[in-house]
C-alpha cells in the first residue's frame, strides 16, 4: 500500500511563499514637542546671557581709563560731583 503525501511537511519552508514578509506597514508617523510659552521665554533669556557673556568687550579702554580716574584723588572734586549729579537728573527727568 501506497500513501501519497498530503500536504508539505517542512513548516520553514511552507511558510516561504506566504508573501507576509513582503508586506511592509508604511504608515507615516512623525514625532512631535511642544514648549511651553514660559520654556521658550526662558530659552531666549538663556541665548541671549549666553551671547552678550561670549562677546568681547569693546569699552575696555573706557572702562581702564575710568578706574584710574576714580582712583586719583584729585580727579573727584565738586565740580565732577555736581557734573554727575546733574547727569542723574537729567536721566530721571528731575
């Protein structure tokens, strides 16, 4: 007696033509943040310490030739003092 087979015994190679490895999900996703309004303040506020911090100063001399006036003790008399004074209230409007 003869038996004929009735069906493919190797189960690796009857799942090889099912074509389900061929089909591929394509649905497009995409990933997204959102900032909060006090996050993007606090991000500015960063950017901008951080750039006035990295550039150079440009008063240098300024500043040098201030400290060693204000160092002298015959530069600050009343005249500066009253010269100075007035600037101020020119500033607050007085």
């Amino acid at each position: 007696m003869m038996i004929d087979r009735v069906g493919a015994i190797n189960l690796v190679q009857q799942g090889k033509n099912t074509g389900w490895n061929n089909q591929v999900n394509r649905t497009a996703q995409t990933d997204s943040i959102t900032l909060s309004s006090e996050a993007l303040e606090k991000s500015e506020l960063y950017r901008a310490t951080e750039l006035v911090s990295s550039a150079a100063d440009m008063r240098a001399d300024r500043i040098a030739e201030l400290k060693k006036k204000i160092n002298d003790p015959s530069y600050i008399n009343e005249a500066i003092i009253n010269a100075t004074a007035d600037k101020i209230m020119e500033v607050f409007g007085l």
